[in-house]
C-alpha cells in the first residue's frame, strides 16, 4: 500500500497544541504497516470519547476542545488515520 507521512519535525512546537503523541502500528494487508497517530488525555478510569475527523483535517481541529472535555469528563481520545 502506498502513502505519505508527514515527517515528525512539522509537529514540534505547534502552538496551542501541547498533547503527546502516540502511535499504533496496524497491518496494511499487503504485508506492510501504517502507523495511526492518536491521543489520550485525561484520568484514564473516566468515561472514553472518541473524537473522529476526516481527511484532509487533523487532531489539531479539536485542540481547543480537548482540554475543556478532559477537565469535565475526564478523558479524550482522538484518532489520526
């Protein structure tokens, strides 16, 4: 499968986006690997939201969003395809 990554270096120091990246490595189905970006902030025993977006967007549309659910909820998680 082919695709394009976006090197790591265009993330560091992005204004008003202060969230840690994490990464899982999932099976193409043609023998290779994709890497899936997502966050997890917040209490970890809080209840689970899953915040989805479409392409071209990113995590970063939901930065100002994030900290407002993990202070009320607890917990947010966003996934990156």
């Amino acid at each position: 499968m082919e695709f394009l990554r976006t090197v790591n270096s265009n993330f560091v120091n992005l204004l008003d986006y202060p969230f840690t990246a994490n990464y899982l490595l999932v099976d193409d189905g043609e023998g290779g690997q994709l890497r899936i970006h997502y966050l997890d902030e917040g209490d970890k025993d809080a209840e689970l939201i899953l915040l989805l977006h479409g392409e071209p967007s990113w995590s970063f549309l939901y930065r100002k969003i994030i900290p407002i659910l993990v202070e009320g909820l607890g917990l947010s998680l966003d996934q990156t395809l």
